[in-house]
C-alpha cells in the first residue's frame, strides 16, 4: 500500500470513529429518555388514576356539604357556657393548688426531711411530677 492510501484509510478510521462516537451518544440519550418513559405512566394508567381522584374528590365534597347541612352545630351560646365553665374550673384548680402549697410549705417547716422526701412518705403526686400545667384561660 502507498502512503496517500495509508492516509485515506486513517482519515476514514477518524471519521468513522467520530461517526461511532455520535451514534453512541445518541443511543445513551436514547436509552436514558427510554428508561424515563419506562418509569412514567402509561396513558391508560394515567386515566385510571384521574378516574380514582375525581371519585375521591366527588367523595370529600359530598363528606363536607353533609357537614355543612349538618343541623348539630354548636350553638354560640352552648360554646360560652363551655369557656366560661373551662375558666371556672382553671380558676379553682389555680385556687386548690396554691391552698394546698401553702398547707405543705407549713407543715414542711417543721419537718427534718426535705420537700421531696415528705412528698414520697405521703404519697403526693404533684402537677410537675407529670409536666403538667394549669392552662391558661
């Protein structure tokens, strides 16, 4: 062989490999847009599951208007009277606590032994004991 087929060959060599470059570019773009498509929905998938939320969304509408019509709501009146007896009750809890507070800070400052240790002997539960607080009205 001479030196210009040599050369024709190798040109021919290069602009095939750039033509297989190419080529395999295009199939990894080609199969990563296929492994997307593989990984969505298919049409008829699609429309089975519009036709499963429209009947959910159908479902919750109709749950809400039955609870809009409902007659059993409570009544303006019927929730002050709640409030008002929730203040009560906090008031007096508030009251019974700092009673009871005073009558053990008394007895306590005759005793040898500490808070604590008078309150496992007795048996008091106190409110903290449990992270329990007095809500605020």
């Amino acid at each position: 062989m001479s030196e210009s087929d040599l050369k024709g060959l190798d040109n021919e060599i290069s602009e095939l490999s750039c033509k297989v470059q190419t080529l395999q570019q295009n199939c990894r773009h080609m199969e990563s847009e296929l492994k997307e498509l593989k990984g969505s929905m298919t049409t008829p998938e699609m429309v089975k599951e519009i036709e499963e939320l429209k009947k959910d969304c159908a479902n919750y509408t109709e749950k809400l208007e039955r609870i809009k019509s409902a007659a059993n709501h409570v009544s303006p009146e019927e929730k002050e009277k709640v409030y008002n007896e929730k203040k009560l009750y906090c008031k007096e809890w508030r009251r019974r606590k700092r009673m009871a507070t005073e009558l053990l800070d008394a007895i306590l400052e005759g005793y040898p032994k500490s808070k604590k240790q008078f309150f496992e002997e007795v048996g008091i539960e106190t409110d903290e004991d449990f992270n329990v607080t007095v809500p605020s009205v």
